[in-house]
C-alpha cells in the first residue's frame, strides 16, 4: 500500500491537488492512504517551501504547483515498482 501526502493549509490548490490524486489513484486501482499535513511545521521535513506539496511513500515528488494528472500518474506507477 502506498502511503501519500497532501501538503498544505487547506487552500484551493491543496484541496485541487488531493482531488487529482485521489481520481489517479480511482482509477489506477491503487491500494493508497491519502494523508493531508496542514501542519506548516512538517512542511520543513520534505523540503516543501511552498505548497502545495505531494509526498509519496516519504519521498517528495512535487512542491509549489499543481502537478498535471499525468505527472501524478507518473509519481504514482514509478512508486509502486
């Protein structure tokens, strides 16, 4: 199972960026937890300066934007092998 993270206060784009990847992982078949940080403070531990962030498996993948579908597809597939 994968572990992911959402990282952000709660914003448009956080809530755009777990929205997207929920749908990635809908219809990849998955077996994910989605987990969203709004802890600002936890930011710092996977170099995330700006959100949102997205954090797969403790390895961060994207920081600052929202990653297109394919891109998280991309994330999502690389971290499963």
């Amino acid at each position: 199972m994968l572990t992911i993270k959402v990282l952000g206060s709660g914003c448009a784009n956080c809530k755009h960026l777990e929205k997207l990847t929920l749908k990635v992982i809908d219809q990849l078949g998955v077996d994910a937890e989605v987990v969203k940080v709004t802890d600002p403070a936890k930011y710092a531990d996977y170099g995330v300066m700006s959100t949102p962030g997205l954090v797969i498996n403790e390895k961060t993948v994207s920081s600052g934007r929202i990653p297109s579908v394919g891109e998280i597809t991309t994330f999502v597939t690389s971290a499963l092998t």
